[in-house]
C-alpha cells in the first residue's frame, strides 16, 4: 500500500512538473545515485556501484538531451559540463575508478544550486497556452510519453530510478 501512495505522488510530480523543475528533478536523482555508487565502492559492492553509475550515465543523458547549445552560449557551457559528467561516468564505469565520483558528486551539487535558485525565481508556468506559443514543450507532455519505459525498463523500473527516497 505504501509503495502504491508514494508511486502516485512521484508520477503526479513529474507530470505536472514544470521544466525547470523536472530538470532539478534529475539533477537530484542523479546526485542520489552518485551518492549510492560512491557508498558502494566504499563498501567494496562493485556490481552495486555499476548499477548506481549507469544509472547516474542514464540520467545525465536525459539531461544532455534536454540542452539546446544553439540558443545560448550558457547553453554551450552547460552541454560541456554535463559532457564531462557524462563522460566522467563512463570512465569510472569501465575504468573502476570509483574515486572520480568525487568530481562528479561536486559538479552536481553546484548544478543542483543553480536549479534550485531557478526554480525559486520562476517557480511555475501561469498557462500551457504561453508556453505552447512560444513553442516550448511542458513537462508532462514528454514525462507522459517516456514514462512507461524509459531506457527498456518496465515501469516499475522506472519509478525505481526516479526514488524520491533521500
């Protein structure tokens, strides 16, 4: 029962999730992740840690997907952190290098910082109809069309990777 309450508030939250908060919600999901990874090597659970990374490299895809670098040289910048983290991740995946995370745990915390300062200055968007005549996609639109099975997973899988457990 309570698994069932706590999937119905992650799927109301990311469906009516405005876009700069659904990118905050990444950006906190993958620092979890590179958290439990870290944890995990620490802990000698190597196979656990490859699960956390890939999870990490998965959700850093989901947010390089949603950067636009022809709009902005901050853009531009933006990309090439998220590059970086990305390619951190594979690194430390295949390399073993579980102390790298460090880094990465680092760059997601001043990511996070960012978000959230965003997300306080512009908290919601007034209408679907300001947003859809500035051609910009909501949340929910594309949250609702991934959300059944992101990267082949079932859906429960997926709400296993977007935990709102700290």
């Amino acid at each position: 029962m309570q698994a069932t309450i706590r999937d119905r508030y992650l799927e109301t939250d990311v469906t009516t999730a405005t876009p700069q908060r659904l990118r905050l919600m990444l950006i906190e999901e993958t620092l979890r992740q590179a958290r439990r990874a870290q944890d995990a090597a620490v802990r000698g659970e190597q196979t656990e840690a490859a699960e956390r990374t890939t999870r990490c490299r998965n959700l850093i895809s989901e947010l390089l997907a949603g950067v636009q670098p022809e709009q902005s040289p901050v853009a531009k910048e933006v990309l090439r952190v998220y590059l970086f983290v990305y390619t951190t991740l594979v690194e430390v995946e295949f390399g073993g290098d579980y102390g790298r995370l460090v880094d990465i745990i680092r760059v997601l915390e001043e990511d996070q910082i960012t978000w959230q300062a965003v997300c306080q200055q512009s908290p919601e968007r007034p209408a679907a109809q300001a947003c859809a005549a500035q051609g910009e996609e909501l949340a929910p639109a594309r949250v609702a069309a991934n959300f059944a099975a992101p990267y082949g997973q079932t859906r429960e899988a997926a709400r296993e990777s977007l935990s709102i457990e700290a």
